[in-house]
C-alpha cells in the first residue's frame, strides 16, 4: 500500500531513448509512494529496457513506435486494466519529480478525474527553473489563451505531469486520442467536455541537457494543431460536429 491514501496509485514509466537517465529516475522515486511502477519502452534504438529490466518494474517493449500518446495510451490501459485506482504518468528524461505525487493526495481521496502538475502557480518558471525562454513564453501564452477561451481553470495545458482518475478511464475515449504529444493537450479538453473534476497542484522541473525537446518547426506545427483542437471542441459544444474523442464511451 502507498503512503499516499488507501486508493491504488501506479506510476507509468514512459520511455523513448533514455537510457543515461533512467538508473538515475529509478533512484529518485519513493517507493513508497506508488503500489506498482510499469515501464513501457516504445522501441528505444538504445539500452533504455535492458536497463529498466534490472529493477523491480513491470517491464513492457513495443515491437513497433507508437509515439508518445499512443505508448500513453497503452500505459493507462494496463495499469488500470490491472487494478490502479490512480495512474501517475512518469517521463523517463527525469524532467518531473514523480514524487510530487504527494500534493495531489487531497484530490486523490476526492476522487478527482484528472489532476495536472503545473510549473507556472505562482511562479515564473523560466526565471527561477531555467525554463528556455521561447518554451516559457510560447507555454504561457498558449495556457492563458486557452484558460480565457474556453473557461478551464488551469495555468499550464503543456505539461508532461499528469494524474489519472479511474472516473477519467471510465467515461473519457482517450484511446481515440492522438498517437504523438497532441495528446497531453486534448485529453485536458475532453475532461472539461465531460464535466469531470479536475484541477492543478504545483511542480518544478529539470531543464538539464539530458531533457527531451522539439524544435521549433515541430513546434510551431504543435501549436497550430492546438488551435484546431480548441476550434473542434468549440465545434463538438455547440453540438455542429463532433470528433470521436468527444463521443461518449
């Protein structure tokens, strides 16, 4: 049992690529936080699963790469499939502190759908984490946009920090989700579709060199499809068009 509350938490591993990191996450997480931890390697080039073998996770490698939502996607499945109560997405660059966990213990016990981590409460992350600074602003903007349009209560939408919900995995189609990391933002969207709870507690993050990131073609083409996915939820909620993702399961 986590130390956290009576309610099954498990932490997902997600991992692509990240093998001179990965002893060093392992080595970072509290045990005692979560109930079970499944690593899930979405066909690393490199030694990331033979290491992550050596500890005591559930191990899983995909035969082919399914991209970061669609390894999300799987990790969710199994880890609830398999008795979570609560499912903590983990990324194997070791940028977020899985252990910050401990702050979504109220939401956790009020049966919370979905809980985000956010590096902007009451913060400037670039000033004081080193967050670059077209990442800062770009994030920024973005969020506040979003927040103001479509009147969800978040300060950041683009993060890799996510708790999941059994009520989030009951009633949100996020298997109809995007494969790549268009994911993260549409399945935000889709829990305030569903009038399902969800709120936000404060994290911090490591910018060190060893962190995944796009370039600025991908984006700015990740941006774009942002807009298109908050004009399809303005679409689904006037009731004009409705995409999968926004069909009930």
């Amino acid at each position: 049992m986590n130390k956290i509350s009576t309610k099954k938490i498990y932490g997902v591993v997600i991992c692509y690529n990240s093998e001179n990191v990965i002893e060093d996450l392992y080595n970072r997480i509290d045990k005692e936080m979560f109930d079970k931890i499944y690593f899930f390697d979405d066909n690393s080039n490199d030694k990331s699963f033979e290491i992550a073998k050596k500890f005591e996770w559930k191990t899983f490698k995909n035969q082919k790469n399914l991209g970061h939502g669609g390894n999300l996607k799987q990790a969710i499945k199994k880890a609830f499939d398999d008795g979570a109560d609560y499912v903590l997405e983990i990324h194997a660059d070791n940028q977020y502190d899985p252990n910050l966990i401990s702050k979504a213990k109220k939401f956790i016990n009020e049966d919370y759908a979905l809980i985000i981590g956010s590096r902007f409460v009451n913060k400037n992350p670039h000033k004081e984490e080193g967050m670059p600074f077209l990442r800062y602003i770009s994030n920024k903007l973005m969020s506040n946009m979003t927040s103001q349009l479509l009147s969800i209560d978040l300060t950041e939408f683009h993060t890799g920090f996510k708790v999941f919900g059994k009520d989030f995995y009951k009633k949100v189609p996020f298997e109809s989700c995007s494969n790549n990391y268009l994911f993260s933002f549409q399945i935000i969207l889709m829990t305030k579709f569903f009038d399902l709870k969800y709120n936000e507690i404060s994290i911090s993050a490591d910018y060190g060199s060893h962190v995944n990131s796009c370039n600025y073609t991908n984006g700015f083409i990740y941006l774009l499809f942002n807009f298109s996915e908050i004009f399809f939820y303005f679409l689904a909620k006037l009731n004009i068009f409705k995409k999968k993702i926004y069909k009930p399961k």
